[in-house]
C-alpha cells in the first residue's frame, strides 16, 4: 500500500483515486489466490515429472545420476573433489531456479502495482512446496526424508549465498539504515519521547501475537490431557466390571480347600476410580491463568523482531518500493521517532523473553493450553 498512497499526492491519483487504492490489494490477494494453484497442479507436476526436478536439483547418488549426465551424456565418474554431479553442481542448478521465480514473482507483483517483497516471498514459498516429495513418490520414510534434505532450497542458499549475504549484504543494509538516519537529530527531546510513547504502542501491538494463544485456550473444550483420560476410563469401567462379575461368581460356588493360597479373601474390593480419570474440565479461571504465561513469552518474543520495519519505514519516507523520486509518506521526524520505537523494542525483546524463561519457564511448555 506505500507505493499507492505515496501517488495520492499527484493530480493522476485524484483522477482515479478508488482504483489506485484498490489495485495493488486486488493484486495482492489475486496473487495469494491463484499462486498455490499454480503451484500444486503445474509447477509442482513439472518439477517431478520422471523426476527431472530431483536429476537436477540434488547430487548424483549410486542409483541417480546427474541431470547432464543424462542429457548430454558427459561427464567423468563422479568422485570426492572432481566429475559432474557433485554438491555444488546441485546448489548452482537450485540457486539458478531461484533467481528464476524471484524475477518472475517481483516482475509479476511489481506490474500489478503489488510489493515486491510480497512476491518474493511467495516464490520462496512455492520452491518450498514444489521440491517436497510426492506421498507414494519412495519406498520408506528414510529415503524420502533423505530426498527432501538433497533437494533443500534453503540448504543451497546458505551454502551458496549465505556467506555473501553475511559478510556483504547484511552490513550493506543496516549501513544504507544508518546512512539515512540524521544521527544529530535522532537525539532531539521532541523526537524521543515521541519515539518511546510509540515504542511502548508499538510494544503493546506485538505483545497481542499472544492472545490468540488465551483465546483457544478459553475456547477449547477439552484439553489434550482430558481427552486421554477419557479413552484411558473406558477400560477402566471395562475392567471394573470384570471384577464384579467374578465377585459375584465366588459367591455363588461352592466352597473349595485353600491348598496353600493366601487367606486372605478372594473377593476383590471395588476399584477407586482414578483422580485423572475422572478430572473435571478445568474452569475458565484455570485455563486463563494457565495461558498467561505462554501468550507473554509469545507476545514478548515478537517484540524483538523489528528488522523488517526498518526497512518498510525506509520505503515510506523514500516514497516508494520501486525506488521512484515520489515524496515519501513519512517526514523526518515520523522517520526518526519510528526509528526509536523499533530500536527500543529490539532491545527489550530478548531481555523479556529471557526473564519470562527464568522465572515461568516450566509453565511456558506445560499446561492445559497445549
């Protein structure tokens, strides 16, 4: 939506101001749509059609042979250090495949007036999905976990990239941050109380990641634990009544000789029913309390992640995703006092999670709400 409300600002926008709003969330949702359709019934039928996907993608194996190999039939056997097929064969083939569908889904989402970054992602998440194994596709669980790790995108992206990205790419973009920030006006009273009153909205907003964790948990009917008490008091009752059937069989026959046996009379008492067996539903009380705990640590881990809004408070006050000479929607001191909020909220993030850990951690993983 910046690029589009950064255009309401010239004279063409006001002539078609309904379709300027419209459009990119139209795209945006047709993207959403129409993507994993696309996805499921061609792309993902193509990339396993007699396995060409698998040939390519991931490196020889004794039963699998490199998709050069098969089709211009060259290549040495293939050894440790030299030959076709090896690992970095694969990641090239992989990393090639990727740089294919991110022009692809930015080009798409860049002409239907869409963000680019909602493209992106989208082609990540369909070489995800289309490098997943077909059910059926292998003999047993171990090989098709084994095909699923050959075929890892994220595997050849780290191998292949992650270095650059590390070294490079990461320092060029917090720097290209930096740069922009007027550091002398980053200290201005105004702007930084402004900017802690936001960090403490913007703090509030990321701690609500949580409640749907309260709401299940107030919503839900029966917990895991009760459920398996259920299944587990039916042959319970079962073996109850076992025991009362032969009760009731020792009485009625005759007397016999105790040939060594204990003395101790052979009619059992009635079973006492199980406390977990017949555990009530805990009341809403139990189950808000029990979900505190849970939702904070949920809530307090996703105010550390502010990464992202740096970068969609650049493209706000630059005016545009594609990088057009529009004014942007956020001034100086907008920009500044966001700054602040997401650098406060990056900095109590960890240290909330990490004082939810020490204090209430075994209540984060036990409790009614998993």
């Amino acid at each position: 939506m910046i690029p589009a409300l950064s255009a309401l600002n010239t004279d063409v926008a006001h002539s078609n101001l309904a379709w300027t709003i419209i459009r990119p969330l139209l795209s945006s949702v047709l993207m959403t749509i129409v993507t994993p359709l696309v996805a499921r019934y061609i792309l993902r039928p193509l990339f396993w059609y007699r396995r060409i996907g698998e040939r390519w993608c991931s490196p020889s194996r004794p039963d699998k042979p490199w998709g050069a190999k098969i089709v211009f039939g060259c290549g040495r056997e293939n050894t440790k250090s030299e030959g076709w097929g090896v690992q970095v064969h694969a990641d090239a083939i992989r990393v090639l495949f990727m740089v294919l569908f991110v022009s692809a889904f930015a080009a798409i989402a860049f002409y239907t007036s869409s963000s680019i970054l909602f493209g992106v992602y989208l082609a990540g998440c369909v070489l995800s999905y289309i490098s997943q194994p077909p059910q059926g596709s292998h003999a047993n669980e171990h090989e098709t976990q084994s095909v699923t790790e050959a075929l890892s995108f994220e595997g050849a992206f780290s191998r292949m990239v992650g270095p650059i990205q590390q070294y490079l790419m990461t320092p060029l973009f917090f720097a290209s941050i930096g740069f922009a920030i007027p550091f002398v006006a980053l200290w201005d009273p105004k702007v930084l109380w402004r900017g802690t009153l936001y960090s403490l909205a913007m703090g509030a907003g990321k701690l609500a990641a949580g409640i749907p964790i309260i709401v299940t948990t107030m919503m839900a009917r029966d917990t895991p634990q009760i459920q398996q008490n259920k299944k587990s008091f039916i042959p319970r009752i079962h073996h109850t009544l076992l025991r009362l059937v032969q009760k009731s069989n020792s009485r009625t026959s005759r007397p016999t000789a105790n040939f060594g046996l204990s003395s101790r009379p052979t009619t059992p008492s009635l079973a006492v029913p199980d406390r977990a067996a017949t555990k009530v539903q805990p009341t809403l009380a139990q189950r808000f309390k029990s979900s505190l705990v849970p939702a904070l640590f949920m809530g307090s881990a996703m105010v550390a992640r502010g990464e992202i809004g740096l970068l969609i408070a650049q493209i706000a006050k630059n005016g545009s995703e594609h990088g057009s000479s529009e004014e942007g929607l956020l001034s100086d001191e907008a920009f500044l006092v966001c700054i602040w909020a997401i650098l406060l909220c990056t900095l109590v993030g960890p240290i909330s999670v990490g004082f939810v850990i020490r204090w209430w951690g075994p209540r984060v993983s036990s409790g009614i709400w998993r």
